[in-house]
C-alpha cells in the first residue's frame, strides 16, 4: 500500500521504536511507516488503517506493537475474532495486562456478554492502572445491558471514580455510559443530569452527550446548508411554475387572436 511522503516513520511511539530496533533498519523503517498510517487513519478511515495493519503484520509478526497495532486496526472494523487473536498474542509477547479490557470487550462483540464478565472479575483486574479499570467498569456494564440487566449496569457504573467531581480523561465517558443506562432504564431526569455532567467533562468532544441532552430537552438542530438548498430549491420550482404559467397565458391570447 503506498505511504505518503511525509510519513517517515520518526513519528512513532519511542516504545515502539525500541521495539522495532530488533529488526533490519530498513525493514524497521518499512514496518514503523505502515504502523504510523494505521494510527493517522484508524478514526477516519479504518478500513485503510487495517489494510496498512495487515503490511505490518506480514513483515513483522513477531513484534508485539505490530499485533496490538493490528488488533486495534480488526477491533475497528469490528472483526473481533480476529482482535482478540492478536490482542492475546500481543500479551503472550509481553506479559502486560493492559489489552484486558479491550480484549473483554471483544468477547461482547462476539455476543459472550458472560465472558466478559468473567474476565471483570479475574485477578488481572486489580493490576490495571485507574484507566484500565474504568474501562474496564464500562465493559462490564456494556456486558449487563447485553444481557438485559439494566439495573445492574447502572450498579456496575456507580463507583467512586463516577462520583469524583475531578475530571479525567475517562470521566466524560464514565459519566456519558452512566447517563444512557439510566435512560434504558426509564429514569429521564436521572439521565438529562449526567448527560450535562458528561457535557462538562467533555472538553475534546469525546461523545454526543451535548446532542443528547438537546434531545431530552427537545431542541431540534436545523441544518443551515440543506436549509439554503431547500429554500433555492422553493424558489426555483416558484419561477418555473410563474414561467409555465406565462407560456400559458400567452397561448390563450394567442389562441383568441386566430379566432
């Protein structure tokens, strides 16, 4: 796949680098630009970003960045199965415990919601640094409302790091995944206050929390642009029927003068 011009490779993760440095140089160079590509497009386009993960992974399928790289490009693209393979293969290679979360959440895209349950209660857990196991309460919550249990999801969510008027990088989310649970639920006061919470966290535009609070409080966004295209639209079609009834009028006068 062809790697555009200013992508040198030099932008990875100096990690990764290290990582890479157990490789020929110009096969590191050729495996650390596929990788970059993955990262810029992952978001935007992963469809892109997983066939660059492929390229990776053809030259360099022993370096575990290249598998979590190419795990994160599967899970992306919802190929869970997939995902999960490499993510284990990426903790085979490391011995870290990082991947767990993401890796449960596989196992709820694979429709196993029990799975990943089992796995929010393994021994792991507690080696998760605090945003490893706020993620990890998000999967567990997601896997109780897969099942259909709304109210322990909503259980599953309260914690102290929910409560915590602190913002961290995981709050706007914590508190957004709160709020939906308790609209499943029924409870719509309960959720219009935590969607504003998430609101105020959300300082990157993580989520759509501030859509959803308009729409609990019911203000419809117009948008402007098909609004003007709707309008020329009016308007076009208001002169074409003047002109035709023109043409109309000066056939019938036309008409009456051969008479």
């Amino acid at each position: 796949m062809p790697i555009p011009e200013d992508v040198t490779g030099e932008e990875i993760d100096k990690d990764v680098r290290q990582e890479l440095q157990s490789l020929p140089k110009t096969l590191a160079e050729d495996v650390a630009k596929n990788l970059v590509m993955v990262a810029r497009l992952i978001d935007e386009d992963p469809e892109g970003a997983y066939g660059y993960s492929k390229v990776a992974l053809r030259l360099a399928s022993r370096v575990a960045a290249v598998r979590e790289a190419a795990g994160f490009a599967a899970y992306a693209n919802q190929k869970y199965g997939e995902a999960l393979a490499e993510f284990r293969a990426a903790r085979r290679m490391t011995g870290t415990v990082e991947l767990w979360p993401v890796m449960a959440d596989c196992e709820r895209g694979l429709g196993r919601p029990e799975k990943a349950l089992d796995m929010a209660g393994a021994p792991e857990v507690h080696k998760l640094d605090k945003a490893g196991q706020v993620e990890m309460r998000l999967v567990a919550a997601g896997a109780r409302r897969d099942m259909g249990q709304l109210d322990a999801a909503i259980v599953t969510l309260q914690s102290p790091e929910l409560a915590s008027n602190s913002v961290q990088p995981w709050t706007a989310r914590l508190r957004y995944a709160y709020a939906d649970a308790l609209l499943a639920a029924g409870r719509e006061r309960e959720a219009r206050e935590w969607f504003a919470k998430a609101v105020e966290a959300d300082r990157d535009g993580s989520t759509d929390a501030s859509d959803r609070l308009a729409e609990l409080d019911g203000v419809e966004f117009v948008d402007a642009l098909a609004e003007d295209g709707a309008d020329e639209a009016d308007e076009a079609d208001e002169a074409g029927d003047a002109e035709e009834s023109d043409r109309s009028a000066g056939d019938s006068a036309e008409d009456g003068d051969n008479d």
